[in-house]
C-alpha cells in the first residue's frame, strides 16, 4: 500500500528560542532564506507526493495557520488542534483520526534538511521495500550536538542486512562515540498510537515513546542524505542563517 500520510506537529511554543522570536511570533515562522521555516516542511511533504498532510496547530488564531491557510498550500492541508500543549507525542496523537493507511510519515518542521532528494521522500522510498517502522537519521559528530535541541541517538545492529534499531540513548553518554546517529524522520505503523496511549501520562516524552517502540516493534533506521540544520534553537537557527 502507498504511504500518503504525514504529520507535521507545528503547535509548540518555542521556548528555547524566545531569545529570538522575543514571544511575538511563532518560531516556525521566523524567515529563513526568504520565507517561513514551516514553509520548508510543508514543501518536502508536497514534493514527496504525499496526499494526507495533517498539521498540527495550537488554534486556529495562531499566526502559524493564517500563514497556511492562505499559502499556496491551503488546499492540501488538514488542520489539526492541540490547544494543551502536552508535547510531541500527544500532537501526533491529535492525528489519529485522519490516518487512511497502516502506515504514516511525521517531518519534525524545526528540522531542515537539504538535500537533492527530499528527506520525507528518501524514507518512503526504502520503507516501501520493507513495510516497517523507520527512522530516517544523519551522523553527527560530538562538535555538532549543540546546533542540536533533541537529546537522543540510536544504537542500531545490522541484522538480516538490515539496520534495526536496539535502543535510544541520550546524547549526555555519548561522549567517547565518534559518530551519532540522530534520528529525525520516522515512518510508524498505526500501532504507535496504541503504544503512545499505554504509557498513561498527561505528557509524553519522545524518549518514552522511543523506547516503548523499539522494545515493543520492530523498528528499522536509514542513513538519509543531505545537510542538516536544527532551527529549533537559536545556535542552529543562526547556522542555518549563515550557511544557506
């Protein structure tokens, strides 16, 4: 079956970068290279050629929607609300309801990737080939962690030729690694809801979700290629500014 749904969660608030956007704004929509951050997320799900594009807002007065309603993209989105702002996870959960397929794409919109091929699209092509969980990943080196706002990487081992995912761990351990792979597309199964909701908190962190996947799922991982930037804190938001 063909994958055509994807979830942006684009409800946060921002805090760590209030040093730049001073409250005024949401951060996706500081401009970068002549337009919105969000912009650069909404572009890779329509040139992936992905139907379902599910965006999660906070509401429906946010600067973030007006923008988006009124793109050139207006007509294939689907808003979706998370007036609590309870996390990640609990964004993505928002989108159950809309999920067509078995399977679903999230683009995590503070990170941008550059690439020939877009990031969304190289993950799709590969989970095609093995109808699994996915994560998409790049290697960073310990001197790139503080461009960087997610704190996990993956501990993978190769079996059947294949890439599979065996733990997660926090980047603060990873100190004597020379390479890290941190994870920032995925493809789930619709199972990740139930597994999400098990863990019965009002808040979820990616870390718990991870885990919970990985202990409960098969999940697999990709090398993507491209250049990375994490404009979800002011250090990579100001790389990104001076390198594109």
């Amino acid at each position: 079956m063909v994958l055509k749904d994807v979830v942006i969660p684009a409800a946060g608030l921002g805090t760590r970068m209030f040093p730049i956007t001073q409250g005024k704004i949401s951060k996706l929509m500081l401009n970068l290279r002549g337009k919105p951050i969000i912009d650069y997320a909404i572009e890779e799900a329509v040139n992936s050629k992905l139907k379902e594009i599910h965006v999660i807002v906070h509401n429906k007065q946010s600067d973030l929607y007006k923008h988006l309603s009124e793109s050139q993209f207006s007509n294939n989105l689907n808003f979706v609300e998370q007036k609590e702002l309870n996390g990640v996870t609990n964004a993505i959960l928002k989108a159950e309801d809309y999920i067509t397929g078995n399977f679903f794409a999230i683009i995590y919109p503070d990170i941008l990737f550059i690439s020939d091929t877009p990031a969304i699209s190289q993950l799709i092509s590969y989970h095609s080939s093995i109808q699994n969980n996915l994560f998409g990943y790049v290697n960073l080196n310990p001197s790139e962690l503080k461009y960087i706002s997610t704190s996990n990487y993956l501990i993978t081992d190769n079996i059947n030729n294949l890439t599979k995912v065996t733990d997660i761990i926090l980047t603060a351990n990873s100190k004597n690694l020379k390479k890290i792979k941190f994870p920032f597309r995925s493809v789930y199964s619709k199972e990740f809801f139930e597994l999400a909701k098990s863990l019965n908190k009002k808040q979820y962190s990616d870390a718990d979700v991870l885990a919970s996947l990985i202990k409960n799922l098969n999940i697999y991982c990709k090398k993507l290629n491209g250049k990375i930037y994490d404009t979800g804190n002011p250090e990579g938001f100001l790389k990104a500014q001076n390198n594109l």
